[in-house]
C-alpha cells in the first residue's frame, strides 16, 4: 500500500462555493468520499478537453513566442474563463503596442489577434495552460514550446 500511496499521492483543497455547488451537482452524494471521485473523475476530463482543444490551435513559432513573453508574470483566474478570454487579447494587444513584440517574434499584429479572437473558451484556456506551464520550465525555448503543445512539428 505504501508503494502505491507513494505513486498516486493524495491531493487535499478547500472547494470555494462556485466549485462545490458543481461539484454537488454531479456526484452521487454530496459527501467527502463521492465528492473526491466525482472531483478526480472531472479533473481528468478536464485534461483531457484542454489536450484536444489545444489540438486545434494553429500557432507560429513566433506567435507562441510571443504568447510566452507577453504572459510572463501575468496573473490568470481559472474560475473566470469568460475574463480570461478577454483578458488574453487586452495582454497581448498592449504587449504588441507598448512593447513592440510583434516585431520582436515577426508576427502579424492583426492575424494574431484575429486568432485569438476567433478561438473557444476551451481553446483559450488550454493556451494559458500551456503558457503557465511553458513557465515551469522556460529553456530551450523552441524545446519547450513544442513540449508543452504551443508548437507542432510538421
């Protein structure tokens, strides 16, 4: 039991209230033991819906360059996706004005921003995901965009 505790560790938070009328929505009781399935199983749904939206992002080199350099150190809030949606194009829009990192990274200011417009919900926050991950560990550069899935070959 020990070796299997030490694989798959536990994983403890507060639910604020947004979260835990959602969350007792949806499981069988609304009681710690079906709550924490309930949790675990949407999680893993979850990742699995950023993973396929982030699939169908078409991003340049230089775009997700620039994605990265505008988003280092900015604050997102995962409880409110419409905010960051906006909130996305507002930072890149001013990194692009104030900073000119569209000429940093050669990148079309308008194109940009059209794709980042025309993007879901769902696209959107899987592209922060994958920037705020981008930041756990940001060198090679060219490495780590493709790791975290802001970059595909071919």
């Amino acid at each position: 039991m020990a070796d299997l505790d030490e694989r798959y560790p536990a994983v403890r938070f507060r639910l604020g209230e947004t979260l835990l009328v959602a969350i007792d929505a949806r499981a069988t009781a609304p009681e710690p033991g079906p709550r924490a399935v309930t949790a675990k199983r949407d999680l893993g749904r979850y990742y699995e819906i950023l993973r396929a939206a982030l699939a169908t992002v078409a991003l340049t080199r230089g775009e997700a360059g620039l994605l990265v350099d505008v988003c280092n150190g900015w604050a997102t809030s995962v409880e409110q996706p419409d905010i960051l949606a906006g909130g996305l194009a507002l930072q890149v829009d001013d990194g692009m004005r104030l900073e000119a990192l569209d000429e940093k990274w050669h990148v079309e200011r308008a194109e940009l921003l059209a794709k980042i417009d025309g993007w879901t919900t769902a696209q959107t926050i899987a592209v922060v995901d994958a920037v705020e991950r981008f930041w756990q560990e940001p060198n090679p550069l060219d490495d780590q965009l493709g790791r975290v899935g802001l970059v595909r070959d071919g």
